[in-house]
C-alpha cells in the first residue's frame, strides 16, 4: 500500500496481466479502504508463460471470483507481500433457539461456507455462550480447541453442573 494503512479490500477483484516476451506479471488489484488508492500485490512475477495452466491463466484474464479468493488465503502471497487478513465478524455458529435440560449431551457439527480460520474454542464459546474455562470443560471435540481451523470439525457439550 502506498499510505500507512493497514485495510484494503479487493474491490471488484481484478487481476493485472502484464506480458513481457514470454514472461507474465500477474498482479491482485487493492483498494485502501482509507485513501482509496489503488495498490496491486504481487502473485507471479516473471513467470514462463508456459508454466502456467491454461485455466489459471484464463482465471486471471476473467478476473475469476474463486482465483481471487485462493489467492488471498495463500499464506506463502500473504508472507510475500506483507499483509494480513481481517475475519473480524466473518463467522457464527448457528445454535437452535432453545436447548432443553434432557437434550445434554448436545452433539454439534461445524461446517465452513467459505474457509476462514477460527479458533474452536472461541467459535463454541461465543455461539453458546459459554466462558472458555466452560467450554474446556464441558466439550469434548475431534480437533484442538485451541488451534486455528478452517476445516469441519464435530464436538459434544456435556450438561453443565
């Protein structure tokens, strides 16, 4: 980004493609939610043409939706080009509005529209809740609690005291 701001959005998500010979530059066009300008983050950058597939290539040439999606999570573009992204407010768990006192234990499966990371803990603990000593507690779940996923997950909560 060329201001000091440290929020952009894709905007329409629009690629750039640059040929130089048989080298392309790809770029994912930025907008800064602040300034407004444009900035661009650097996917390949002088690669061979024909190391590229035929549908990525068209991909970048369309501005395909789901292409800009992969490319903003790649971590190993993210570490390349220095940025982070905001999941501030991008998940919920969806709880049925009421919860009888014979219904315990409650078997829960989690699933992902769309791949955004969340820690396990602070989704159960937020969507039932529960403080997170409760949630250690009393759910019992097939991945750490406590690491990042962005994967589908089941767990179980155990009727409280």
């Amino acid at each position: 980004m060329d201001c000091r701001s440290e929020s952009a959005t894709t905007g329409q998500g629009r690629f750039r493609v640059n040929a130089n010979g048989k080298l392309l530059d790809v770029w994912l066009l930025v907008r800064c939610v602040t300034c407004d300008r444009t900035s661009k983050l650097t996917v390949h950058e002088r690669t061979p043409v024909s190391s590229f597939d035929p549908d990525e290539l068209e991909g970048y040439r369309v501005n395909d939706a789901d292409l800009v999606a992969s490319r903003l999570l790649d971590p190993l573009l993210a570490r390349r080009c220095h940025f982070t992204l905001d999941w501030t407010g991008a998940w919920r768990l969806d709880v049925p509005s009421a919860v009888t006192d014979e219904a315990w234990p409650i078997r829960v499966a989690v699933a992902f529209e769309d791949p955004v990371p969340v820690r396990p803990e602070r989704l159960i603990a937020q969507g039932l809740g529960l403080s997170r000593n409760d949630v250690r507690r009393r759910v019992k779940c097939d991945v750490a609690l406590h690491r990042s996923t962005s994967a589908g997950f089941t767990f179980t909560v155990l009727a409280g005291d």
